[in-house]
C-alpha cells in the first residue's frame, strides 16, 4: 500500500464546474452547512453530504468512483464533505479506525487568490483514531474539547514521535511564516514532515488515513481562502 497518491490533472474544469455546484447547493441546507471553527473576521464552513442533504451522498460516491484508484470491493465511503477554509487546521488525523481506515482524499477547488501556494502537510507521525494535537503553547484550557477530534495532549500518543526538533527551519518559515518562530517551531517539536502536497486544481490526492497532517498558514501567505472537497475511505 503506497502512502500516498496525486492523480495528476484528472479532473476537467466542467468536472471542477460541477463539484462547486454541488457546494452552492448545500450552502442554505441546515442539515448540511456546520460552520466551524472562527477567528475574528475569518471562518470555517463545513458542508457535509449525507442521504438526508438536498444532495445525496450516494450520487457523489457514484461520480467519485470514476476516478477513485481501487476496485469498489476493496473500499467503501465513510464520509464527504465540502470546506471553505480560512483559518488553518492545526495537527490533527481522521482516520475513525485504523484497523479499517484505507485512504483519504482530497480534490482541490480553488485558493484565493489563485497565484498564491496552499498546501496540506503530511506527517510521519501516526494516530490510530481522529484525534486533534493541543500542543502545550497553544495555552488552550484544560476544559477545551475539539468539535470533532479526541483532545490529545501528551504528545507519546502519536506513532513514531520523538522529544527533538526535527523541521527544518527552512520549512518551517515556508509554511508558517512569522509563526513558525512563534507558535509551531514548538509545537510541532517531535514531528516530522512526511510529504508536502501543493494545491493544484484538477488533482484528486490521496494519504493513508494513518498520517496526521495539517493545513499550513493562510492570512500570512496572503490567501483569503481554501476550498476543497474531503472524502474519507475505509477497507471494507
């Protein structure tokens, strides 16, 4: 099983065309739109797909099996969903089980403005369930509980973690800017970079659910916003 996949420029613009209608559509569906996490001005918007959605589940999985890699028998759809993101996801896994968990895959829509560079971090550090890293520094209180994730705050959870600083700075500037010297050279102590996926319309990427990763900064980069469509697969 490979750890990671690009199919490289498989999707056509009516294909991109398609998949922001499905969007517009779900965005005035309360059983779909859950707005998430915000920052001041700036917001997340998660918009799920389920069989109780103005748009079925069952018709996106039917479209994404023409691009999906594996034979139907091999895997089946655990979760879809659409997000504009404006604020980034810190460290964090969604694989549900990873006795079960396959691959998770995401297809590129649009960053804003489109000459800037988006990418999704991966790491070689590994969960076993969805869970969400609250490093020390981000001062969060210990009644903090994610939205979605398990809280994790003892870092000896994560597969394959170690007490040393192992991102270069290069790379951390690259990704985090001013922050890297403020927040995440500290936090992300003891991870380590796996695999950097640049954003590219037309691309499906896929990981091994097993990997955390995280969006890398947005504001500071000068990106208003990312939006992509996040599909989750597990072995059947």
């Amino acid at each position: 099983m490979e750890d990671f996949i690009v199919l490289k420029n498989v999707l056509k613009p009516e294909d991109i065309d398609h998949l922001k209608g499905i969007k517009e559509l779900l965005k005035n569906d309360p059983e779909s739109h859950k707005p998430r996490a915000s920052n001041g001005k700036r917001e997340n918007n998660v918009y799920n797909i389920t069989n109780k959605t103005v748009y079925h589940e069952d018709l996106i999985f039917e479209w994404l099996d023409n691009f999906v890699p594996w034979d139907r028998e091999v895997y089946e759809y655990w979760g879809v969903n659409f997000y504009d993101l404006q604020n980034p996801y810190a460290l964090h896994s969604d694989g549900n089980d990873t006795r079960r968990a396959f691959y998770q895959g995401i297809i590129p829509l649009s960053v804003e403005p489109s000459n800037k560079d988006a990418y999704t971090i991966i790491f070689d550090q590994t969960a076993d369930t969805n869970v969400e890293w609250i490093a020390p520094i981000y001062g969060k209180p210990d009644d903090y509980v994610p939205f979605y994730n398990k809280g994790i705050r003892d870092p000896r959870y994560f597969g394959g973690w170690s007490d040393e600083y192992k991102i270069p700075d290069e790379q951390g500037y690259m990704h985090w800017g001013s922050k890297w010297d403020t927040t995440f050279r500290e936090a992300y102590k003891g991870f380590s970079i796996k695999y950097e996926y640049k954003w590219e319309v037309g691309d499906i990427f896929f990981f091994d659910s097993k990997f955390t990763h995280c969006a890398t900064e947005l504001l500071e980069k000068g990106i208003h916003q990312k939006t992509g469509l996040l599909f989750c697969l597990n072995r059947k």
